[in-house]
C-alpha cells in the first residue's frame, strides 16, 4: 500500500536530512526547463506526473532528490538547478505556428531553435500565424511564467499598418478602452508612424498578451489591420538588421533588465 503522506515519505525523509527545504512541484520543474508553471499544472491535472510512485496533486512540495515521472520517463532534476539562465531572441517571420506540433503540417518556429544540452526551450509569449517580429525563448520556465504573467501589465509594442480611415476620436476610444467579446480592452499608447491615405502605420502598446488583442482592438473602430509586427516586449527591442527567422542571444546585462520587470 502506498504512503500518500508526504511528510512520511522515505524519500523526502532523506531530502530533510541532505538540508534541502522542498518546494512546489510547479515551481521546481519550471526552473529545471521542463515547461512553464501553467503546462506543469496541466500535466498535473491530467496525471501525467508521478513523484516517488504517487500521481502528484497540486501543491505537493519536492526537492531534486525526488524520482520524478512525465509520462512514465523520469525527469532528472539533479543539477539542473544550476544551469545558467539563457534567453533567446528571434525575428519570427510570418506562417509559422508557435508550437512544436500542428496536424496541419504548418512549420513551427523551434524547428529553428538552436538544441539545449539540458531543459528546453520556453516560448515567452506567442504570435499568432500572420504575426511578424520579435519572439523570446528561455531554459527557465519560471522566469517565462513570470514574464507573460497578467499582473506584471509588461508592455509589448507593435508596429501595424492599418487600413481604414483613422481619427482622432478613434485613436482616443483605443486609448481609453474599448469592450471585446472576451472584456475591456485598451492600448497603453498610440503613435503614428508614417503612411498616408488608407494605409497608415501607429506603433501601439498593449500591456496583455490576449489573443489578437491588437487586431481586435482595430477591428473595434472598423479598420483592417494589414500588417502586424511586434517590436519590443519589456526591455527587448527587435535587434535592427535581424533577419526573420533568425535568432540571437541575449547577454547577462540584458537578461538581469528582464529580471528587474518582474522582481516582486
């Protein structure tokens, strides 16, 4: 019969004596790269992880000591912890799907990606298909979460062509908030930036990553949105001269920045 107490688990018995304090199952899988907080929670509530022979609960607490299972593989999660954080940026160009499998046949952007010798790869945020531009990756689950997490209101700045007659009340209604299917909406700013007639270009800012969210709003005031290209999320600009479906690295310095947008 097994021990579903957690606190008389032999293993976790032995954890306390290496004095190693547990912690989230989320929390602890997320940093070693195996997925973000929210696709760890889902794999919990479908019962797809097993800790120590037990199907895991919500809220079971670990340590790296722990025999970990994804469907039925282990997880090491042994020095993993102490993998430097990278993140990755790239210039995604439109049609491709951000996921690593489509039935269509689409091609996705980590078909791209370079390989991890430990973790993978962890989209911050998404784009949808005929969405250009800046697109970030990181080994650290938890530093994803954090990022696209709704309370951090991160700014994320697109530039768009727009066709339709623009004015100036509508610009206004943008910036104030609109109601969408799915609730309010707003831009954070609008700027124009060129264009002329029915084919203006604005950079706007959104502080949310709701699906289409950019789109919608325009669709709001009866305009087209012909081309949509994001251009910064936080303190990451899209590197001038990268060409789509190219990526880089981002240096220490940068990444402590990103850090700083979600220190509590």
């Amino acid at each position: 019969m097994k021990n579903n107490n957690p606190r008389k688990n032999p293993q976790q018995a032995t954890n306390k004596k290496k004095g190693q304090q547990p912690e989230r199952i989320q929390k602890l899988l997320a940093q070693a790269g195996v997925g973000s907080r929210r696709q760890v929670e889902k794999w919990i509530l479908d019962g797809s992880i097993h800790v120590n022979g037990d199907v895991a609960k919500l809220g079971d607490k670990i340590t790296t000591h722990d025999i970990v299972k994804l469907r039925g593989r282990p997880v090491k999660l042994a020095g993993k912890l102490d993998v430097n954080t990278q993140v990755l940026v790239y210039h995604k160009p439109t049609g491709e799907i951000v996921s690593k499998k489509d039935p269509e046949g689409r091609p996705s952007v980590f078909k791209r990606l370079p390989r991890l010798k430990v973790g993978r790869w962890i989209a911050i945020g998404r784009l949808d298909l005929n969405t250009q531009g800046l697109l970030m990756f990181t080994n650290d689950g938890d530093l994803a979460n954090k990022l696209m997490h709704p309370s951090k209101q991160i700014d994320r700045e697109y530039a768009v062509r727009v066709m339709g007659v623009v004015t100036h009340d509508m610009l206004e209604r943008l910036v104030n908030g609109v109601e969408l299917e799915d609730g309010k909406a707003r831009f954070e700013d609008v700027q124009e930036s060129g264009g002329e007639g029915i084919n203006r270009w604005f950079h706007v800012v959104v502080a949310e990553g709701r699906n289409r969210v950019v789109r919608r709003l325009w669709e709001s005031q009866d305009c087209k949105v012909s081309r949509l290209i994001r251009v910064r999320y936080g303190s990451v600009f899209l590197p001038p001269g990268l060409p789509a479906g190219q990526h880089q690295m981002l240096d220490k310095k940068e990444i402590e920045a990103l850090k700083h947008l979600i220190a509590d």
